[in-house]
C-alpha cells in the first residue's frame, strides 16, 4: 500500500472531510510516512484538528504584556522640539562664509 493509500484510508475512517488532501499530503512528506501516519494518529486520538486549533486559541494573544493595543490620536503626543515652521532652504550664497579666509 502506498504512502497516499495509507491517507486515503486514514482520512475516510478517521475525517472524510480531508480525504481531499491526502494526495497533496504525500506528495509533500515523501519519505515520512512513518512520522506523518504517527502524528495524524496523535491528533485524530486527542479529537482531531478542531481540538487542537482550539487549544491554539485559548493561548494569550498579547506577547507584549502591557503594551497598547492601539495608539489614539487623543493620547499624548511627544514634544516637537523644532517650532520653526519654516521650510529647510539650502544656502548657496558663500560670500559670507568665512570660507574665502582659509587662504590665509
């Protein structure tokens, strides 16, 4: 019996459901029936999928503790240091400079 058989089979006792992956699941484990037959057998035996996806979503969400899960446009906002609203021109004009002293 092939890898996919062993799928096939599996998959219409166990979750008819997903007998429609068994080909992809073959093809993408070749060479790891043995560990794929394996942990299938532990899911399905500890209620299948849906078990395990629920015991995924009763983990905490928030990895940041106590960092905010949002950022309100009322909240404080830090100080602007610059108050000149003055746009940035550059300077081209070096007749003031000091630069033609440096021949000296």
């Amino acid at each position: 019996m092939t890898f996919e058989e062993k799928l096939r089979e599996f998959f219409k006792t166990h979750d008819p459901s997903r007998l429609r992956f068994a080909a992809k699941i073959a093809k993408r484990f070749q060479g790891k029936s043995t560990d794929v037959m394996a942990g299938l057998a532990t899911i399905y035996n500890s209620g299948g999928p849906g078990s395990q996806i629920a015991k995924l979503e009763n983990k905490p969400k928030n990895a940041f503790g106590d960092f905010p899960a949002s950022f309100d446009a009322n909240e404080e906002k830090p100080k602007n240091d610059n108050t000149d609203d003055a746009p940035i021109t550059e300077n081209t004009d070096f007749s003031d400079s000091g630069i033609d002293d440096l021949d000296d």
